[in-house]
C-alpha cells in the first residue's frame, strides 16, 4: 500500500475531497459498501478542529436526528459527516434550509453506497450546493510498486481492502463469499428494493459470465424466467449500487453499422472470480475468462485516471473493434488490452483504428517496460499509462 511519512494510507481522491469540502458547503462521497469510505472519511475529519459523525445505521446514531434542526443547532460551524446517507432520505430538504441559512463551506460530507442517480430524487433538493465524489475500491496505483506480484493480487482478489489485505486467499475469497450473500440478503433490501436475493443473485452470476460481453437483456430474462424489463431493471440495480459497469458503444459520425448494445462487465475483479470460483492467480491463468477478466480490470482503472472523459468501447458489424474509447471534446484516446506479456493485435483492431482515428492509441499488457508496435501504436505497461492519464499527458509513439 501506499502510505505518506507519518503511515497514513494514502487514497487517491482524499485531496479532492479536502478541495471539495472548501468550495462546497456539502460533499456526498459514493462507492460500494466496504470499499473504505468511512475509512478516508475518519481520515479527511482529523483535519478540522470541529467534527461530528453519526453511522445512520447505528440506531444509537440514527436516534440523535429525530429531532435534526436540533442536532445542528448543538454542533455550529462544524463539519458534520453523515454516513449511509440513503437510509435517511428526508434529511436532504433538512439540510437544504440548513445551508442556505448558514451560507458556508465545508459544513456537511455525506457518504452513501448508492449511486448519484439512485440518490438524485431525494438529493436534488441541494442542487447548486453538493458536489459528488466516487471511491473504488483500491486501484493499482493506491498499492505498493514492488513487483507484478502485487498487481497480480489486486487482479485476482480486487480492490475491496479486506478481500485484498486478507491473510492469505482462503481469507479473501471467504470475505468475498461473505460480501456477495451480506450484499444480496441485506444490503440491496436496506436499500429499499424489493425483490427475489435469489434471482438477483443469479442474474448477478450471469453477468460474470457474460463480463465483457455484449448485454442482451432478453436473453438473460429467458434464463431467469421474468419478463425483459424485470431483467433490465436487476442490471440497473447492481449498476447503482457500483457492482456491474455499463459500457455504452461509441457512436460518432461513421458511415459503419455499428453494434448497439453496451458490454457489460462486474467492476470488481475479485467479485468476478468469486462468482465464477476463481480462487488464485494460477486457477485464472487457465480459466476462459482469463482475457476478459484482464480487460475489465485494466478498464475499471483507466476510466477511474481518465477526468473528463466519457468511455466507450467501439465495434462495428465488420468485426473492427475497440476494448476502450475515451473522448473529452475532440480529443480522444483508444485503447486495446491483451492479457499477454507479448500482446499482438489482428486486423479488427486496424480497421477500428482507421475508424476511428484517435489521437492516441495505446495496447496495455503486463509488460515490464513501453515498446513501440507499429508506427503510431505503443505497448504500454497499465502504471505507466495510469500516470500518464493521471498527468493529463499525451500518448507519444
């Protein structure tokens, strides 16, 4: 892991909630359950002389805002963290006329485990006063560089910080046993969801099989035996609450039929593998999924480094095709991700590029060093082109 001088881990969006905090008066922090936001919360908070925190969850907690105005009225000009914001959902009007009498920044950080657009009916009252911030669970470059040997654990055990600090893999892939049934049997009706843990469950092993794959919503509700719409609404579910991506098809202005539905992929790599009983880094090297499980982790981090890019993956009837598309006004980024230490490409990936025309094109691959491929086109290593992402730098062959 990476920790600063005096042992403190280190998250990679813990400066843009403290610059968040002081040009906003609330910050709602999003990302799955266990992914440590109450962690960097507790963290951010030793920073300012006057705190509180309340676990919404906890009933001794929760009972402190039966009477809110009350509560605040006891802790002014404090900043005031409220965990599991969903559970409280009246609260967002409250805090509303809360900050627009006081008029000030950094009062409130509101951490939730459901997505921004899960939560935008009861958090659009504080329009024009809350910025959002998503935690992942931990990314490569948020673990120690020593060898590949750690990377290769964040890829099998994914980012969740007990599953991925576990003493050993029995205790990891027990936790994320233990996650996926807490997640189906409590956490999803606690959102207020009512329906079936089993058939979200199954739903939810087949997307891992299907990860990386193209969604096909009729297909799945036949499986289930519900109707299409039920089946969509089950993806929607697991996509709000941060455990399946959704990955929409690039569509610019290109005389080519093009593929029309998005790809899925679970956006853990350490949940996929225990859904399809992965259980260490030498049962996924003969796994079939070995390939998309590799591109779905590079994806999840290369968008988390890629600020103001909207992602796409781009194919075309002819069979031309790109893992990754990331656009950002005119610019845009194109890359292809190969499980290989000696990635190659074939004429899909050509024909893509010619499509396409990105300013930069980039291969990722779990090579030691960046090579060129081919005029125009680089071998990079995922760091390396994290931090370039990171910088904002270009893509240079």
């Amino acid at each position: 892991m990476i920790f600063d001088m005096h042992g403190k881990l280190i998250r990679q969006c813990e400066d843009d909630l403290h610059r968040q905090l002081a040009h906003n008066p609330a910050v709602v922090l999003l990302g799955p359950r266990q992914c440590g936001k109450t962690t960097l919360a507790k963290m951010a908070l030793a920073r300012y002389p006057r705190v509180a925190y309340l676990d919404l969850e906890n009933p001794a907690d929760a009972a402190k805002l039966q009477d809110p105005l009350a509560f605040l009225a006891l802790h002014p000009q404090t900043l005031i963290c409220l965990d599991e914001i969903q559970r409280v959902p009246d609260l967002f009007a409250v805090l509303r006329g809360f900050i627009d009498r006081e008029d000030r920044n950094g009062m409130f950080l509101l951490l939730g485990s459901a997505s921004r657009d899960l939560l935008q009916q009861s958090s659009e009252t504080l329009a024009g006063r809350v910025s959002y911030l998503e935690l992942r669970p931990f990314l490569v470059d948020e673990i120690a560089n020593t060898d590949r040997h750690d990377d290769n654990r964040l890829w099998v055990r994914g980012g969740f910080p007990r599953s991925f600090l576990a003493a050993d893999e029995r205790a990891s892939v027990e936790w994320r046993q233990n996650f996926v049934q807490t997640f189906l049997e409590r956490d999803i009706g606690m959102l207020g969801f009512k329906i079936s843990p089993a058939n979200l469950g199954r739903l939810w092993r087949m997307c891992a099989h299907l990860h990386g794959g193209l969604l096909n919503a009729a297909k799945l509700s036949g499986s289930l035996g519900v109707s299409a719409p039920t089946a969509r609404s089950y993806i929607d579910i697991l996509t709000s609450t941060f455990m399946l991506r959704s990955l929409e098809p690039y569509e610019a202005n290109l005389k080519k039929r093009l593929v029309k539905s998005p790809k899925i992929y679970l956006r853990d790599s350490g949940i996929l593998h225990s859904l399809l009983g992965v259980d260490s880094h030498e049962a996924l090297l003969g796994h079939p999924t070995l390939g998309s499980s590799y591109e779905g982790f590079v994806i999840e981090n290369l968008i988390s480094h890629a600020r103001g890019y909207a992602p796409y993956f781009y194919r075309s009837a002819q069979g031309a095709e790109l893992d990754l598309v990331l656009q950002k006004g005119s610019s845009t980024i194109a890359f292809e991700i190969k499980a290989s230490s000696t990635p190659t490409v074939r004429r899909g990936f050509w024909n893509a590029v010619k499509d396409v025309r990105p300013d930069d094109v980039c291969v990722i691959g779990p090579v030691e060093a960046a090579y060129p491929l081919a005029d125009g086109v680089m071998v990079r290593p995922l760091r390396e082109a994290l931090r370039m992402l990171q910088e904002g730098a270009a893509f240079p062959t």
